[in-house]
C-alpha cells in the first residue's frame, strides 16, 4: 500500500514538473514548429484559419477552440491538429494530434508521449541528415571467394552506410 502511494505521488509530480516546464511562458509551447515561435508570442493569438481569437492561456489547453487546431499542437484535442516533433538528431516530424499521449512513442525523441502514462526512450539518431529505418537484411554473395556483403531492401550496401557514419 504505502508503495503504491509513493509511486502514485512520484507519477504526480513528474507529470506536473512536466505539465509545468512545457507551460512556462519563457519556453515554446510542446507541439509547435520553432518559427511559428514568434506567432505564438503574442497574449492574443489567432487562428491560422481566421476564424476567431483566443487567449495564450488557452494553448494547449485541451479544449479545442480553433477548427483548424491552431490552439492545440500540443494536444490530442483538435482532429485537425498537427504536433511537431523536434527529434533533436534526426529528422524532425510532423503527427496528426491524434497521436499525442496515445501510448505509442511516434517522436523518436519521445516529445508526444509528455502524459507520463508512457515513458519513451530517446532513440533518435546523431547526424540528422542520415534517414534511418527499420529494414529487413537480406544476405547476399557474389561468388564463394567474396565476404557477405549485407544489403537493404532499397539495395544499398550497409557497409556504404556505416563508413559514412564513421566519416
């Protein structure tokens, strides 16, 4: 019993450390691209569609008051919502706001999954320019006197790709 209750306060206050840092008016707001920074500056911020106005106290606030999801990136609120995954060290991302906090890490960096429901390890990559996925290895041979060489599916040798990691 006692054990279930610190972890219940410690999942607490993780969340409101996280609720708290994300909400500081000094920091861009989770889910929304650097350069529309400036855009969300503002005290009075409009809809991207133009449809109406609404208080900087009312983004993210998980009630959707633009059509067009403007005060939500960084919730699941508006089904025309878009969030923005930073990635640091890879490539950055774009998800429908459906996918925050859904208990799928989609964002390599975890940055979606902010709830604390779900902790997301980072798994993005350094050297952002380098697209990595997931992919099935097929082993091929060109002859018996040659090494196996291992090739994606797109036919691109994967020692080609770990030397140019290596530089």
């Amino acid at each position: 019993m006692a054990t279930s209750l610190a972890l219940i306060t410690c999942l607490y206050f993780a969340s409101l450390y996280i609720h708290l840092s994300y909400s500081s008016p000094s920091r861009l707001p989770i889910g929304i691209h650097p350069l529309d920074e400036k855009y969300y500056d503002a005290e009075l911020i409009k809809c991207k569609d133009g449809s109406k106005s609404f208080t900087r106290d009312r983004l993210n606030d998980n009630f959707c008051d633009c059509a067009d999801g403007t005060d939500e990136p960084g919730t699941s609120a508006c089904p025309a919502g878009r969030f923005y995954c930073r990635n640091t060290g890879s490539t950055p991302a774009f998800l429908f706001s459906s996918r925050v906090n859904d208990r799928i890490c989609d964002c390599c960096d975890g940055s979606d999954e902010y709830g604390g429901t779900v902790i997301c390890p980072n798994t993005c990559i350094m050297g952002g320019n380098i697209l990595y996925q997931r992919t099935n290895y097929d082993s091929t041979t060109s002859n018996l006197d040659s090494r196996n060489s291992r090739k994606t599916k797109s036919g691109i040798k994967m020692e080609d790709s770990v030397q140019k990691l290596r530089g």
